[in-house]
C-alpha cells in the first residue's frame, strides 16, 4: 500500500526534523520541496549551498523572484505531486496539502516569536534578523500561494489529518506526536525501517 505524509507550516517550524523523523521511523524516503526548488535557484545563478539558503539576501532577492513568475512554483509542485502520489515518502512543502488529496497531512503551528527562536539557535543569527525574515518569508508565501493558487495558506487548514502547536513542545515530543498521527493513520499497515 502506497503510504505519504506531508509536513506544512511555517517557516522555522521544524518541518525538516519532524519530516526527516518520520521517513526514518516507518522506512520512508524524505524530500523536501524546498530543495526542488532550491535546484531551480540554482539554474538561475543563484549558490544554494547553504543549508539556510532562504534566509539569506540571496533567498530573499529568489523570493521576490518567484513572487513575479510564478511558473518557478508551479514546476517544484507538479514534481512534488508526480512524488507524492507514486512513491511512499514524507515531504515537506508549504503548497503540496492543498493540492493533492491521498496521503496524511500534518501542519505544524505555532508563534513566530518561537519560530524565530529556532532559526537565531539553527543559523547564527540575532533574534531581530529571525523575526524579520521569518515574518517576511511567511508573509510573501502566502501572497504568492494566494495568487497562484487561491488558497490561504497559515489559515485555511481545513486540509490537514492533524494540527500540532509545537508551542511548548521539543522535537522530540513534537515528532512522537506526528508517529501517533501516521500510526493511527495507516495501523497495522506501517512497517518500521530497523
């Protein structure tokens, strides 16, 4: 049986860890749609190396970008849903919830403030710069995600198995919380990767 589970939020929510988490538990392969279109970014010039890509000047001048043609989104989602729906895999993608209908759907939630907490801790940087890029890459998504596709990402979560404020909450407890949900979800029929 063919078994995917999409992570969403926020930037800085932990998407990554949860997701990567997931795809060791239960023998999944783990894909992020940040990095397709990080190679997309890449064919335009731009260095992506850095594991913290869009949070850098490069990211943001990509950003904007992409805000002015929005065909860059368009092909990371048409090969995330082509993924999706033909391997068993957990992937992480801001837009992938609203456009396929198998598969589990976890949103990650929580407050910016601690959002930009985990970013100043996993990129060196000072908490003003994090709340920064954290508010804008949030508030830039969704305008692009909007008119691209007309759904209103961070409020419409209708879309969503589960819902978890990681508010409070280590990765750790974090990640048992989304095993629970792929569990219950899929049963018997999940398999662990030893």
């Amino acid at each position: 049986m063919l078994r995917s589970v999409i992570i969403s939020g926020p930037p800085a929510i932990g998407k990554t860890t949860i997701a990567k988490g997931l795809a060791k538990e239960f023998g999944l392969k783990y894909l992020s749609g940040g990095d397709v279109l990080k190679e997309l970014a890449k064919e335009e010039g731009f260095s992506t190396e850095r594991d913290d890509f869009w949070d850098t000047e490069a990211g943001m001048k990509f950003l904007n970008m992409r805000k002015g043609n929005p065909e860059f989104d368009k092909i990371v989602d048409e090969k995330l849903k082509k993924i999706f729906v033909t391997e068993n895999v957990v992937i992480t993608s801001y837009t992938l919830p609203w456009l396929v209908d198998d598969g589990i759907k976890i949103w990650l939630a929580g407050s910016q403030e601690n959002s930009a907490k985990r970013m100043t801790t996993r990129d060196n940087i000072s908490i003003d710069d994090a709340s920064e890029i954290v508010k804008k890459r949030y508030e830039e998504n969704k305008m692009i995600y909007k008119k691209l596709y007309g759904f209103n990402f961070g409020d419409d979560l209708t879309v969503f198995n589960e819902i978890i404020n990681t508010d409070g909450l280590g990765p750790e407890q974090v990640l048992e919380r989304a095993k629970e949900v792929v569990k219950n979800r899929y049963g018997a029929q999940t398999t662990r990767k030893s």
